[in-house]
C-alpha cells in the first residue's frame, strides 16, 4: 500500500518559507514521478511541480517558478517543496502525489495522493 504523509505546513507571513515534505512508502519509486499540487479554497487543485525519482528532471508552475524548489532525499524515500518568497496567494491545502510517469502536469495522471498540509501566508 502506497502511503505519503505530508508535513511543514503552517501559517507564515509573507515574504517568509516554509518546507513541505513527503515522506513515501510502499513501492520502489525509482522510475516514478512526484509531483506537487495544491488546493485553494474556491479554486481547483493547481499543479506545483513535480521532480523524478530518478535524474534531475523537474517542471513548475509559471506562478512559483523562481520561487519553490522540489528536490528529494533518496535513503530518506522523502520528497521536499522548499517554498521562499511567500505570498497570500500560495494559501492552500498542499498534496504531494506519485504517478507512473512524469509526462503530466493534471492530478488526473497521479495515482496515489497523501493528505495534504496547509499553508496559510498572511499579509
């Protein structure tokens, strides 16, 4: 069973960073892919990033592009979102995801979903 439980959430004021991370369990992830999405309230869940399991790779969103970084910890099976430059509007529950591929931005082609984290940004 495929488990990812995220942690690192809380309230920040803006301009401050907070680290998410995504301890996951269950499989062998090496040919796998992680990504980030978030839910906002009155919004749809909006891709992050995402970052293999293997390599280098990762895409953003436009709108944290320079400013969120994912990276992975591999002994630790744990993926990381390190947010800087924080602003009200990354305020939302914040999931990581794993798919079987990393050629997709939709949450349609993630398979397993932890619980997700709030981020709260106050201005």
């Amino acid at each position: 069973q495929v488990q990812l439980v995220e942690s690192g959430g809380g309230l920040v004021q803006a301009g401050g960073s907070l680290r998410l991370s995504c301890a996951a369990s269950g499989r062998t992830f090496s040919s796998d892919c992680m990504g980030w999405f978030r839910l906002a309230p009155g919004k749809e869940r909006e891709f992050v990033g995402r970052i293999r399991w293997s390599g280098t790779s990762t895409v953003y969103a436009d709108s944290v592009k320079d400013r969120f970084t994912i990276s992975r910890d591999n002994p630790k099976n744990t993926v990381y979102l390190q947010m800087n430059s924080l602003k009200p509007e990354d305020t939302a529950v914040y999931y990581c995801a794993v798919s079987n591929s990393c050629y997709y931005s939709s949450p349609r082609y993630y398979n397993y979903w932890g619980q997700g984290t709030q981020v709260t940004v106050s201005s």
